[in-house]
C-alpha cells in the first residue's frame, strides 16, 4: 500500500513538473515575442515618422513631404486645386 501511494506522489509530482516546465517556456516565449514586437514597432516609428499636415481647404491629412504649402498664409493643401481655391478671398 505504501509503495502505491509513493508510486502516485512521484508520478503527480513528474507530471507536475513537466507541466509547470512547458507552462514557463510558453511564457517565455510569448515575452520573447512581445520584446521583439515592440521593438519592431519601435524601428519602424523612427525611420516612419513623418509629420502629417491637414488640407486647409478639404482637411485631409496628408504628409508634409506631399502637401502643398501656400507661401503666402503658410497654410497646407492636399492638391493644387484645393490650394487655387483655398487662395480665394
Ligand atoms: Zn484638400
């Protein structure tokens, strides 16, 4: 009787262990993976940043780098014809 119960404590206890072992390199795994994520994210919001501008006739956003800015008020435009009516008075 004694050998069955030493026998089941030891079995329970492997069985715990391995299953403790995979739950932690799961674990492990997913910070690796969030960590790596996060610094994808990181590098491609530096080389990706660009300041974004809103057509001052229509409001749509647009990078700086395509917009039109009037020289005059300063003001962004999303195409020329949007600039030429923008300029009206
Ligand atoms: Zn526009």
């Amino acid at each position: 009787m004694v050998k069955i119960v030493l026998f089941l404590l030891v079995v329970g206890y492997f069985v715990f262990y391995v299953t403790a072992k995979s739950r932690r390199s799961k674990a492990d795994e997913i910070q690796a993976k969030d960590t790596k994520d996060t610094k994808d994210t990181k590098d491609t919001k530096d080389t990706q940043s660009e300041l974004m501008v809103r057509c001052a006739y229509c409001g749509l956003c647009l990078p700086h780098s395509e917009a039109l800015v009037s020289a005059e008020s300063a003001q962004a435009y999303c195409c020329e014809a949007h600039r030429a009516q923008g300029m009206q008075p």
